[in-house]
C-alpha cells in the first residue's frame, strides 16, 4: 500500500461534507506517550486529553499541542471514556489509547470513511497490531485483536465495568483494513504497574459481582490461559516472546483469583473489604439525549486544565 503523505492526509482532512471527528486521549503518568500518541491523531478535528491527575509531565507535555486538557478522578477505563463522550462536539468520537498510535493509512482510510460514512452503520471496528519489547506478536492470542473505537458519538458507550469493557455500538461495526499500532510493553518497568492494576480491578469487579474463588479458578484458569495462548494460539511460533507473553497472562489471570480469593477470606472474618473507587452515577452509563449533550458542550468550553 502506498504511503500516506502528511499533504494527502491534509487533502482528505479538507474534503468538503466530511463528517467531524473528535479523538479522546485518556492519560495517567504517560510523559513517555503522550507526544507522540498526540502527534498522530493531529489531523483530527478536536482532540480530548482526559487526565487522571498525573504526577509526571503528561499534562505539561500535552498543552504543548492544539488540545484540549481535561482532567477527572480515575474510575476506570469505561467511565473515563463515557465522561469524555459526553465533552465531544463532533458527530464521530474516534478513542485512542496513550500507548497506542495512528499510522498515516490508517488516519487517511478513517478520514475517507467519514467523507461519506454509511448511513446503516454507526461504528467500526479496527485491528491492533501489539508490540511486546522490539516485535509484533503474530500469535499468542494477540493476531486477532481487534477493538471498537470509531463511532457516531449518540450511538456508543461503555458498559459499567472496572476492566475489560468494550465498547456497544448499535448496529454492525465493520473492520477497518489498517491497523493501530499498539506499544504494550515497553519494559518490565513500565509493564508491572499496569499488569497489577489489573489485577486488583478484575478481583474488585468479580468481588462486587458475588463471584465464588475455588480451585478451579485460582489453579485451572491460568493453566487453561497459558495452555489456550500458548498452544491452541500458536504462541510457541511467537519465540521466547511468545513464552514470556503467556506466561504474563496465565500469570495474572492467577493474581486475579488470588485477591479475590483473599477478599472473600477477609470478608468471612468481618473485615470490610475497601475496594478500587467506582463510578456509580448513572449519567455516566447513559447515552447522552440533546439536552445532556448541550451541557456536555458547555461544561467542555469551560473547564479545560
């Protein structure tokens, strides 16, 4: 495929009726990120940083570029991503993560998309392309990864999960051709904090869900995550990559059950269990009507950081 030119892009941008688009970045301690996952997505027509309140220099790094910074309590990436919806001017949201990036085919296929979007359709889907350390993963699970982002803004939301939420569109949502490039792992450094945050938000999410641990759970689930992975996926074809990536992903399904195997062993003995904050006002897991979209306007012309 021909490269996409940065005049081509601007081209396409230009394009007389062509459907707005605004892009939501949501960030927390991504100094490392954040320029680049912005500098991807420039062509867009409104760009939404949201920002947990970092302690790094995301927030100074991103009000370096034309967007605008907005910043909220961190409840998880599904209410994260609903409040920012409702803060959207434009009729298409298109949602990309910090570590995540656009490449040129990419922007300029979704620019054309919009140029004159089916009328039946209100989302699409697109693949991701993961990068573990220095290399694509092929296999392991990972090849087929694909990811609801692009959507008119009244007809998605998240559902009312910690983790793991996907986006529901109404309708079919068919898959782009080109991918997102997505930089996972950068280090165990970088990867351990996000690997336990997890984690601990799964055990929260199955606690409040009255989930039951046992052995099946705590020893047969990352058993069967790293048999399925590794190889029914095909990740042995992946390398020592393929290995360690498994071997990560039985390895959290483990923590997971751990912790809620502790909390339910704490809550027997009266403790109460203080769990991860979550968004419990329903405006978020609504659907905005026109009145709430106005205020969502006006609150975003507002309150930027």
């Amino acid at each position: 495929m021909r490269r996409q030119k940065p005049t081509d892009l601007e081209a396409l941008r230009q394009a007389p009726g062509r459907a707005g688009l605004s892009v939501i970045i949501t960030t927390f301690n991504e100094e490392v990120n954040v320029a680049d996952c912005i500098e991807s997505v420039l062509w867009a027509d409104e760009i939404l940083v949201v920002d947990s309140f970092s302690r790094d220099r995301t927030v100074e790094i991103a009000k370096g570029y034309p967007v605008q910074v907005l910043q909220r309590e961190y409840f998880g990436s599904a209410a994260q991503k609903n409040w920012a919806i409702d803060r959207t001017t434009k009729e298409w949201v298109f949602i990309v993560d910090a570590d995540e990036r656009v490449p040129a085919p990419l922007a300029g296929e979704i620019l054309r998309t919009l140029a004159d979007p089916p009328a039946t359709v209100n989302g699409f889907a697109i693949r991701r392309e993961n990068i573990f350390v220095d290399r694509v993963i092929q296999h392991s699970g990972w090849s087929t990864d694909t990811v609801i982002r692009l959507f008119r803004r009244d007809k998605g939301r998240y559902p009312n999960r910690r983790v793991h939420a996907d986006l529901a569109v109404e309708g079919p949502t068919p898959l782009l051709k080109n991918a997102f490039m997505h930089y996972t792992f950068r280090s165990f450094d970088q990867y351990f904090d996000k690997f336990l945050k997890y984690a601990e938000w799964g055990a929260a999410q199955a606690y409040r869900e009255g989930r039951s641990v046992g052995v099946t759970q705590i020893a047969g689930r990352p058993l069967w995550r790293f048999l399925r992975t590794y190889v029914i996926q095909l990740g042995f074809l992946d390398g020592l990559h393929g290995l360690v990536l498994c071997t990560l992903q039985a390895f959290g399904v483990f923590l997971k059950y751990a912790r809620l195997w502790e909390y339910r062993l704490r809550a027997k003995r009266g403790e109460v269990i203080q769990l991860p904050a979550f968004d419990e006002d329903p405006r978020t897991w609504q659907r905005q009507d026109s009145e709430r979209r106005a205020e969502g306007e006006a609150e975003a012309g507002e309150s930027p950081t």
